[in-house]
C-alpha cells in the first residue's frame, strides 16, 4: 500500500511539472496540466474526516489550496455531480434527483449532456480521459451501453445494482459487459485501477485527466441509492485492515445532531422520524 499511496503522491506532485519545464526552457507552445481529480462519496469537511487522515493533509492539503467560499449548490448526489460535470446548477441541468424521472443516468442522457460535459470538452482540447468508481446514480447493467458515457478514453465505472456494495462490486470497464468482484474490497478495486489508468496516461505524449470516485465513506446498499442491507445496518464497511484503527471514534454531537424538538420545516416523501433523537 506504501508503494501504491507513493505513486498517487508523485502523480499530484507531477501536475506543475509541465508548468516547470515550460518556464526554465521557454517552450514555444503552452504546456497544460495533467489533472487527477480524485471525489469521495458524503465525506463531510466539516465533521473533521481529515483529522483521521494525515498523509492526505501532510502532501496534499498543507502543501495545496483550500477553497474555503466554494459551496455545493445542491447536497444531493446526482444532481450534484451533475453539477459538477456541466458546470452548471441543478436548476440550469434540470437534473434535480437522484433516479428518474427526474434524475440518474437515463435524466442526464435525455437532457443532452453526454454530447456536451467535462470529458467531452478535455477530449476536444487534446486531453487524454479516464475514470474509475461511482459515475451517475442509476447507470447500472441493463443500461451502460444505452449509451456509453461519452469522452473517456478509459473507463472502470461502478454500476448499480452494486455500485454502494463494499465487498461484491460490479465494474464494468470500456465497452466490456458488467462484471461481479465478490469477496473482494470496493476501494482496493478503484485505487488498482486508477493507478493502471495512471501508468497508461503517463505512457502518453498528451496531457491527461484522471477521475477517481470510491464510494467510501457512502452508505452500505445492495441495489443502488433506495436499496437495503442485510439485517439493516448500513454502515460504511472499512477494509479490514483498517476496521480495529478507531473503535471509540463518533460523529461530532454538534447542536444541530439529533436535536429533539422537531424542526417545523417538512419535506414531502421524508419519514417522520428525520430529526428525532434515538
């Protein structure tokens, strides 16, 4: 794992190179960056995950630039990563859902905007594309080649009914059929995979972006977004070489957790026990 977490290290540190060698050797053309954007899935700043994860603050965090006034304009998590890949706010995307009719993958297709988003715009600036994990609430096996996502020279997408399933992941690489990894580690997949994507990348003359999007910390569900888990525990499932490394840790218990007196904002849909303490 060293080894591995090392050559992620050293891919992030490669990005101001081309900047480097273009300055020091007055190069004629411009060089670009090469991009790795790497996405956690309902992984809270503010709850203080970073706390627990020094190498992330050591080489990335005290050494890069936090956006402290940039604001997720819709915490939800298609319409949110939608937002992301357009550029634009859900009320621009009309995906404001995770499944449809309103939202997932089959929404993003009608609207258009397979033909035109991130992938597809770095493709036409000369940028080589890849992506590994979670893409789009509701792209699953009976629907990824209906179409493809658009833009990727690479791809090892997670797809429903398993994409939330930590230890039977099914991947569904290029334009190869869907396929089950039981008994093997969600996060473990994704990192391999992204760091063979990595090495094809850096194998390249063009520059290249790279997105990673585990699951973690997301919630346990076999059936996507709406579906259960066995015997009703959802909880996050760490690998197990990591499940004994903070048995006392909780949730920070801020003034707004479980509070018990009832908000009088309701939400159509929503169960009545939303805000009440257990």
């Amino acid at each position: 794992m060293i080894s591995s977490y090392l050559r992620w290290l050293v891919a992030l540190v490669a990005l101001t190179e081309p900047f480097v060698a273009a300055s020091r050797h007055n190069a004629e053309k411009e060089a670009r960056p090469n991009i790795v954007m790497i996405m956690t899935d309902d992984q809270d700043l503010k709850l203080g995950s970073l706390d627990f994860m020094p190498l992330l603050r050591k080489h990335i965090t005290e050494q890069g630039t936090t956006y402290r006034k940039h604001y997720c304009t819709v915490a939800i998590c298609c319409p949110s990563r939608v937002n992301l890949l357009t550029g634009q706010a859900a009320h621009n995307t009309n995906v404001t859902h995770v499944y449809a009719p309103y939202g997932g993958y089959d929404k993003f297709i009608t609207q258009g905007y397979n033909k035109n988003y991130l992938p597809v715009w770095l493709q036409e600036g000369g940028y080589d594309t890849y992506y590994v994990g979670k893409f789009l609430n509701g792209h699953s096996v009976d629907n990824w080649n209906d179409p493809l996502p658009a833009g990727w020279n690479g791809t090892e997408f997670l797809v429903d009914p398993n994409t939330y399933n930590y230890m039977n992941a099914t991947f569904q690489r290029n334009q190869e059929p869907p396929r089950d990894f039981p008994g093997q580690y969600c996060g473990d997949l994704v990192e391999e995979r992204a760091l063979g994507f990595l090495d094809d990348a850096a194998a390249e003359s063009r520059p290249f972006f790279l997105g990673v999007a585990p699951i973690g910390p997301h919630a346990f569900s076999i059936g996507g977004e709406t579906g259960g888990a066995p015997g009703g525990d959802n909880s996050p499932i760490p690998a197990k070489r990591h499940e004994h490394l903070f048995p006392s840790i909780t949730v920070p218990r801020g003034y707004n957790f479980n509070p018990d007196v009832p908000r009088k904002a309701e939400f159509s849909g929503l169960g009545q026990d939303i805000g009440k303490a257990e």
